[in-house]
C-alpha cells in the first residue's frame, strides 16, 4: 500500500527505537524525566520561546492552549476552516466554556483583518461576549498546506496587541511552514504568544506535541494538561523518539515538498483531475474531479483496491506525502491514479 492519507501514519523509525529503548526517565509529573525536560527546552528555543511543554496530542496542546489563555463566556475568534472548529470535537466550548466566534477563512488560510475588527465588540456592551483569544493556524489543513506570509503575522500580531488579545498558532505543522518560507520556525513563532506543534506528522515521531509561550503560561498549561489527564508519567520513553524527529526530521521536510509538488504536477496533467497548483505549497494536496464519473468515496475505494490510500476532503481529495512514502512510490501512485480514472 502507498498510504498518502495523512503525515500521520508514519512509524517511528530505527534511530528512533533504539533512542526509545535507551531513553533516561523519570516521573515527569514530578518534571523528573530528563528526557522530557530537554524535548522541552530544545523545542523552545527552536520556536523562540521562553519555555515549552510536552503533551500527548495536538489537540490536547490547543485546548490547553485555549484554556490557559482565556476562560468561560469569553471568545474564541478562530478560522471557520481552522482544524480546532472542525476537528477537535468543540473541546474548548464543551470544556472551557469559551464562545467559537468563527472568521471567514481565505484560500491562504488567512482571516480578514477587517473581519477579526468587526468580531470584537465593544467593552461597554453587556450583551456581547468578549474577545478572549485569536487562533490562527499554519500551515493551514483544510485550505491544503498553504503558509500564512510573515507580512500578514506581522499585521495580525500589530492588530491584537492594539486589541489586548493574546494570539494562538495551531502550527501542527510550522516547520513544513518554516522549510516553505525557507526561514527558522522562531520567524515565524514570534509573531504569536503561543503555539502548538506536533512531533507526529511530518516529523515522524510516534506520539506528541509541543506547546510553547511565556514561562508563566507555560505553567498555566502544565496545569490545564493535568486537569485533562495529559500528565503523563515515563513519558521519555516517548520524549526520545520526539528528540529524533525534532533533530533529523524538520529538513528533510524540504523531500517530502518537493514529492508533493511532483506529484501534484502529474496529477493535474490528467484531464479527470481539477488542482491548483499554486495551492501546493507543502505536502498536502488537495484536488477534485471533473466530472462525476466517481464520487471521492468511490475513487477513494477504487484507489485502495489498486494499493493506494488517499481520504476524501471537504467533497474533493486529499493526499499526503511523508517520510513513509519516497518519490518512486509518488510516481507510482500518480501512475495507478491515472489508470484508475481511465479505466472508467
Ligand atoms: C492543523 C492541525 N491541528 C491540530 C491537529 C491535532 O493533532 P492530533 O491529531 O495530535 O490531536 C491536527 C491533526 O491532524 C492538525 O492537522
């Protein structure tokens, strides 16, 4: 199987097992694993900040990102295309009493400034909740990888520091951000208070993510984490694996690019597939199909008979290139693609 349906399916590699099966530990709810603490002080210093924290999941590292920023009835100004609205089952309304005030999201990922202005009502108003946190994400999931410009963090950052409001990157994955704009991820992180990133995607590491931010709302996390049961106890054993991806996995990001660009290049050289290149610009890619000849289920279905795996997405199709899946197996994923949709 080329299994192209996420950057997270990846298996930890060698290097990565034998740093699992020799990782120091400690009971890290005590900050006694030594491993985890130099996870943590080496992700902060990639990212530019004072301190970081290691937790279990990407989502959980949002939602106690959310939670440590802002509280009950105040809002969550978040892209109407971001993953926290769409995918992380309303955990901070559910859990955190927050408000999801959505913002129209554009083909970058990038929410109007104007529209973020219009979003935060007045102080005065009892009626109105309050503006509590923005969200941004990058790079963006359901817009297809795309990178939000440093031109327009740089303009989102001068706006909420006029508004008092702290901002908060899903940056899931920013390194595939960083390796795009060809620039360290701080570049990028020190636009924003806050950010999220997984060791679990195009990194290659088995299980975690990282949040990062000022010392004190680290320790606010360290908190919120323990409330959601993300306190975890050995947890170098894991921690190790996520030293490797952080040190061997963020350049060799640039390959798995340069497999998405190839592949969507081939892909939108068939007459059945309508893609835009220009949306490419990491290793997602997202297309659709001229005609209905197939559903995206049914190519989908049709596709894993023939030994590749891609998920449809937001009525259209997605595939993801990773450390897991090199360039031959991308040619020959573009070449089954092709003789599925003529065999029609
Ligand atoms: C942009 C983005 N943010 C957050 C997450 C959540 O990460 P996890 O699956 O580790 O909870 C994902 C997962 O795919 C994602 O794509």
């Amino acid at each position: 199987m080329i299994d192209l349906r996420s950057d997270t399916v990846t298996k930890p590699s060698l290097a990565m097992r034998e740093a699992m099966h020799h990782a120091e530990v400690g009971d890290d709810v005590f900050g006694d694993d030594p491993t985890v603490n130099q996870l943590q002080r080496y992700a902060a210093d990639l990212v530019g900040k004072e301190a970081a924290i290691f937790v279990p999941s990407g989502t959980m590292g949002n939602l106690a990102a959310i939670l440590a920023h802002a509280g009950r009835g105040q809002e969550l100004l978040l892209g109407d295309e971001s993953h926290i609205y769409h995918y992380e089952a309303g955990g901070a309304s559910a859990l955190g009493g927050l408000v999801f005030h959505p913002i129209p999201t554009n083909a970058q990922g990038e929410l109007d400034l104007a529209a973020l202005n219009a979003a935060v009502r007045p102080a005065y108003d009892a009626h109105a909740a309050q503006a509590g946190l923005v969200c941004l994400e990058n790079s963006h999931n359901r817009c297809g990888g795309t990178v939000l410009s440093l031109e327009y963090l740089a303009q989102v950052q001068q706006w909420a520091s006029s508004q008092n409001l702290p901002v908060h990157m899903d940056g899931a994955r920013v390194f595939n951000a960083a390796v795009a704009l060809g620039v360290p991820a701080s570049t990028i992180t020190k636009h924003v208070d806050s950010v999220q990133f997984c060791l679990s995607k195009g990194l290659g590491a088995p299980i975690g993510s990282i949040v990062a931010g000022s010392g004190e709302f680290i320790k606010k996390v360290h908190r919120w984490r323990k409330m959601l049961g993300g306190g975890m106890r050995q947890v170098g054993v894991v921690a190790a694996a996520g030293m490797i991806a952080l040190n061997e996995g963020r350049e060799r990001l640039i390959d798995d690019h340069v497999n998405a660009k190839m592949l969507a290049e081939a892909l939108s050289q068939l007459p059945q597939i309508e893609l835009d290149l220009a949306s490419v610009q990491t290793n997602i890619i997202v297309f659709g199909l001229r005609d209905s000849t197939f559903s995206p289920e049914q190519l989908v279905e049709r596709l894993r008979q023939a030994g590749v795996l891609i998920v449809p997405f937001k009525g259209r199709l997605r595939a993801v290139t990773h450390v897991d899946v090199n360039r031959e197996q991308c040619t020959e994923a573009s070449s089954i693609i092709a003789e599925v949709l003529q065999s029609a």
